[in-house]
C-alpha cells in the first residue's frame, strides 16, 4: 500500500537568489521491505525540478519527532498547531 496524503509547495517568494522554493508531499506506506514496519514518506524537492528531491522513510516515532519540532517552531512565531 502506498497512499498520497497531502502535497503542496512552500509559500516562500519564488525570486529570492538566496532560497529554493520547495515541493513538499507525504504519503503512507507499508511496501518498504528493508524497513520492515509501515512508514511515513516526505519527499522534499526545488519546484521544478521533480524527481531530484529527497526522499525520507520516517519510522512512526521519528515522523511524531517531527510532527513535535514544527508544533514547537509555530508555538516559537505565536502560532498554535
């Protein structure tokens, strides 16, 4: 089973020389055979450029890890989760 969850791309000014704008998508699967165990998969990757991105295979608990650090960095800028 591998499910698209949600994809989108970052909201960050397309002309700034200094940052890549990002695609983002998240998909739940349970077809990795090496990991063993379902898995959560982030796919990160400049717009445009599809296919030359990273491609993380979180464990339930490094995926919670993450969820937590970007509930702290809103909580950081005054923004709730």
């Amino acid at each position: 089973m591998k499910k698209l969850l949600d994809y989108g791309r970052d909201d960050h000014p397309a002309d700034d020389p200094e940052r890549a704008q990002v695609a983002w998508s998240v998909v739940a699967m349970d077809d990795c055979e090496p990991c063993g165990d379902p898995r959560i998969e982030l796919t990160v990757e400049d717009v445009g450029r599809p296919g030359a991105g990273l491609v993380a295979h979180l464990s339930p608990l490094t995926a919670k890890a993450i969820v937590r650090a970007l509930t702290a960095a809103l909580g950081e800028i005054g923004e709730s989760a």
